[in-house]
C-alpha cells in the first residue's frame, strides 16, 4: 500500500515538472522570437545606412549579409511600406503557447509589435493588445525602421 501512494505522489510531482518545462520552452521560443526580430531590425537599418533605401517586400536575402543567419526559405519575413515610409520585420510564432509568451512579453516591456494569420503589411488594427489571441504559424512584426 505505502508503494502505490509514493507511486501516486511520483507521478503527480512529474506531471507537475512537466507543466512548468512545457511553460519554460514556450518562454524561451518567445525570447527567441523577440531576439531574432530585433536582429532583423539592426539589420534593416544597416541596409539602409549603405543603400540609402530599405529592402524591398520579402527579400529577407538582402539582410544576410548583416546577420550570421540564414534568412531565405525560413520562417522570416520583409514588409517595405512605401507609401507609410515604414518597413516591417516578422517571424512566424512556432507554437500557440509561445504565442501567449510573446503576447505577454510584448505587453509587459511596453514594445509595439503586430500580428497576422499570414504575411502581410501590418495595420493599426493588428497591434498587439492584452487581449490578443497569437497563435502558432501566426506571422508577428516589428516595425524596422
């Protein structure tokens, strides 16, 4: 009897470590997220500062050569604004609970970032709110310039 109730008592405290390290790596995805879209953004501005022009909608090769990663056939994405004189950076979110972890590191560091259900020009209405629902294969941006 003492067997099976530390048995039961094992099994309970896995199970809660393996809530916490699903909720630890959906953090860490969020951070990465965040982390490769400011890079993007350094990126963009250095294009700029030696073109004198922001790169054209999607071509995430053009920052390749300011960034030690590789950008093309990836989950990264370029949005050029011409006629807002903006331009946009994004990745897409890897999971829905990264979604949540993004939302909320957003929100609490007061950044502005957008999201999209695919790759677009982000408007007002896609800023990123308290309330909003980022989920995985969602596309997040942040401005670049």
């Amino acid at each position: 009897m003492e067997l099976l109730i530390v048995i039961v008592i094992i099994g309970i405290l896995a199970g809660a470590m393996m809530m916490l390290m699903g909720s630890s790596s959906d953090k860490a995805e969020a951070t990465k997220v965040i982390s490769d879209l400011r890079t993007m953004k350094g990126a963009v501005l250095q294009y700029y500062t030696d073109h004198s022009e922001y790169p054209p909608t999607g071509d995430v090769a053009a920052l390749e050569a300011y960034i030690d990663k590789d950008l093309v056939d990836t989950d990264y994405d370029l949005q050029n604004d011409a006629a807002n004189n903006a331009v946009f950076v994004g990745r897409i979110i890897p999971s829905a609970g990264a979604g949540e972890k993004f939302r909320d590191s957003v929100v609490n560091d007061n950044m502005e970032a957008w999201f999209l259900a695919a790759k677009g020009i982000p408007t007002s209405g896609d800023l990123i709110t308290s309330t909003s629902d980022i989920q995985e294969d969602n596309w997040v941006y942040f401005k670049g310039n």
